[in-house]
C-alpha cells in the first residue's frame, strides 16, 4: 500500500502551514536548531578550553565520542518517557536538559563537570532526536515531507553556525561565553513548546469531558517496541541509518588526515574540504524530504546516496589529486540518506505510536554502530599503515545501502508487518 504523503491523486489539499500550526511549526523548527549545536562548539575551541581545564588528546576522543553514545543509548529510553509523560512534556524535559547542561558547561571548573554537563546536554539532544519526527507526524501529517526538510536543514544549519563563530566569541568574551551562550537557543525553544503543550492538555480535557471519558490513551503501548524488534523494515532503515551516521562520523573525524596523506592538498585546504563535506549536507536536507514524500518508491534517492559514495571514494583511492573536490563533495552528496531516514521514518508508519518505536530503534542502534566509524577507521589505518584498506572499507558500507534500500524502499507501512 502506498505510504502518506504531502499529496496525493484524489487528496484533500493540505492545509497552510501556518493555520491553527504556528505554534507546532515554531517548536518544531527551534527544537531542531538545538540538536547539534553543542556538538560543534567545543572542538574549535580546545586550545582555549585547556587553558583552564586540562584536557589531553585521550580526554578530547572522550568528548568526541560523547554525542553518539549519548544519542543511542538515551534514545531507547525516550519511548518510555513518551509512555509516561507524552509527547510534548519529554520534548520539554529534553530541552530543559539542553539548557541546563550548556549553562553546566560553560561553568565547568574541571574535566569531569565538563564530562557530566556534556553527557546531559547530549541526553536531552537524543530524547529530542527520537521524538522529534513523532511530533511532525502528529502535527503535520499533510505536510511530512515539507516540515522534514524544514528541519533537517535548521539541523544542519546549528551544526555549521558554532564552528563558524566560536573562535571569535571565545576570543572576544572567553570560551565559556562560547560554549554557553547557545542555551539561549534553548530557552527560545521552550516558549512555543510549552505554549503548545498547555493548549494541547486543554483541548485533550474538552475531548474528555464532552465523551465524559475520564481516560485518554495517548502514548504508544509498550508492545509496540517488541514487534519493531521482529521487523525487516526497521532493521533494514536503522542499518541505512548506521551506515549514513558510521561515514559522516568517521569523516569528520579523519578526512582532513586523509587528503594530507594521500593528495598534495595544503591543511588549510584539507580544512576548507572539510567545511565542503559538511556544507553538502544542506542542499540534501533541503529537497530529499520533498521528494520521498512524492515517490511512491524511494529506491533511487538511495541508489543515488551509494553511488555519490562509491565515486567520491573511488575518486580518493585512484585519482585523489585531480579533483579533490569534486571527490569530497560527492561524498558529502551520499549523507542525504540521513534526511530520507528521519522523513521514512513516518512515511513507512501509520500510526503515531509506530512513528515513536520506529524512530527510537532506527536512531538508538545506529547512533551506536555510527559511533564505531571514527574508531574503526583509526584500527584500520593503524594496522595497515595507509588510508587504502579504511576507504575500501568506507566503500563497502556504501554499498550495503544497495541491499538494505531494497527492503526500506518499497511502498510497505510497519504496522502491516504485525498483521503478517
């Protein structure tokens, strides 16, 4: 059966964003805007950091390796929460977590307070990755494609801002200015949100009252995770997901060290490439989302996503001198399966309580096996004493979203795999 999408033959238009909306859309896209901005604001910043807080290349892999590991195992929790609080209170705790843990950050007196407020601002960012795609669902089911890309543009856009002014705030107000002052981002987060949620515990007491039903269910039962566990689409998206996250990890990780070595690109150019991988991101986020709301079968937008990969680091194993950019950039190109990710994972649900055990599975465990790329890089690097074997690898996993795009491509719903 053909998922939902922004419009289809025979649909009733969609309704403006704006009407009756504004509010969801406000928090929607503010909510977005914090979920990578601690990611980016210590690393340009280290220098400054150790001045006051020694830190050491050890302590610097910890904080590196801190998002991911936060972002997957929070992330399985976040449907419980949902369960007990619902949807706009966990969104709302999450970003309190936000808040407090960048104010906590910047505030920090030595290496493990840096360590706890960083592990608590990235907890609250992965309750708030999980839930975010339910909200969208739930407020803009006519309009999925759309406020996907919306999002995942700002989601992109607050993990370029930070890397782009910290050194000079850090310069002109001191480093913990710069790591703190994005709770301000936060705090503006939380005022459509908390508006939205007390208008949404109103009209839910008016339905109660006017059915003169004193129980309203309104979070996903719990066995709807079991079944999840048991589903080929949710494997299949969350290894899409995995591979997607394992090679944009490992990247930002290396890929400055791996044009030094195998190309005659100067550092500052290895540095500028860097930026272009990760400014390609944008135009990905931008119209994916449009798009697979469109496509009854998004097997192409996969294929596309392998095959920017497959030549970008074809072009970086044989030719890395002739156009190191257009090699960089094509592999940036291949991260758009991140955006397909989080807009499939309310194309392929029906329900609301598909859409929350859908995304907690697929961002939790590939979040996890994400966070392996840097690592395994660096293994593979070591043991081989070159960059060859680490991008066939990188290849390799490109090519698993062949495979694994066949099962998330076809126009099936999770909840139809239950009744099977």
């Amino acid at each position: 059966m053909t998922p939902p999408r922004d419009r289809g033959p025979g649909d009733a238009p969609p309704r403006p964003l704006w009407r009756g909306r504004v509010l969801a859309l406000l928090a929607i896209v503010l909510v977005a805007l914090n979920l990578r901005t601690a990611v980016a604001a210590l690393s340009p910043i280290f220098d400054e950091i150790s001045a006051d807080i020694p830190l050491g290349s050890v302590g610097i892999g910890l904080l590196g390796m801190l998002p991911p590991i936060c972002f997957a195992a929070v992330g399985l929790f976040a449907p419980a929460l949902h369960r007990r609080f619902g949807l706009e209170r966990v969104v709302i705790g999450a970003l309190m977590a936000i808040l407090i843990g960048q104010l906590a950050r910047g505030a920090s007196g030595s290496y493990l307070l840096l360590v706890l407020a960083s592990t608590l601002t990235f907890a609250g960012m992965g309750v708030a990755n999980v839930l975010l795609p339910p909200l969208v669902k739930r407020y803009f089911p006519d309009r999925i494609g759309l406020v996907t890309s919306l999002y995942a543009t700002v989601m992109s856009i607050g993990a370029s801002v930070p890397a782009l002014i910290s050194v000079q705030v850090s310069d002109s107000a001191g480093w913990r200015v710069s790591v703190g002052m994005w709770s301000v981002l936060a705090a503006l987060a939380l005022v459509p949100l908390v508006l939205l949620s007390v208008r949404e515990q109103r009209e839910r007491r008016d339905r109660r009252a006017e059915r003169d039903d004193p129980v309203t269910v309104d979070a996903p039962r719990q066995a709807v995770f079991g079944r999840v566990w048991r589903s080929p689409l949710a494997w299949s998206l969350m290894l899409v997901f995995a591979v997607t996250a394992l090679n944009s990890y490992a990247l930002f990780a290396w890929l400055p060290e791996i044009l030094l070595d195998v190309s005659t690109v100067s550092q500052e150019q290895s540095g500028a490439l860097l930026s272009l991988f990760a400014v390609m991101g944008l135009p990905a986020a931008l119209l994916v989302p449009i798009l697979a709301a469109r496509m009854r079968n998004v097997y192409p937008l996969v294929a596309a996503g392998a095959l920017f990969d497959i030549v970008g680091y074809g072009g970086l194993l044989l030719v890395p001198d002739a156009v190191p950019w257009l090699w960089v950039a094509l592999v940036g190109l291949g991260g758009l399966t991140f955006p397909l990710c989080l807009v499939l994972i309310n194309l392929r649900t029906r329900t609301h309580e598909g859409s929350v055990a859908l995304s907690s599975f697929v961002q939790s465990f590939g979040y996890a096996l994400g966070a392996l790329g840097p690592l395994l890089l660096g293994v593979l690097h070591e043991a081989s004493g070159g960059w060859t074997i680490p991008l066939l690898f990188l290849l390799a996993t490109a090519l698993t979203l062949v495979i694994c795009g066949i099962v998330v491509s076809r126009p099936r719903m999770l909840e139809d795999e239950w009744h099977n």
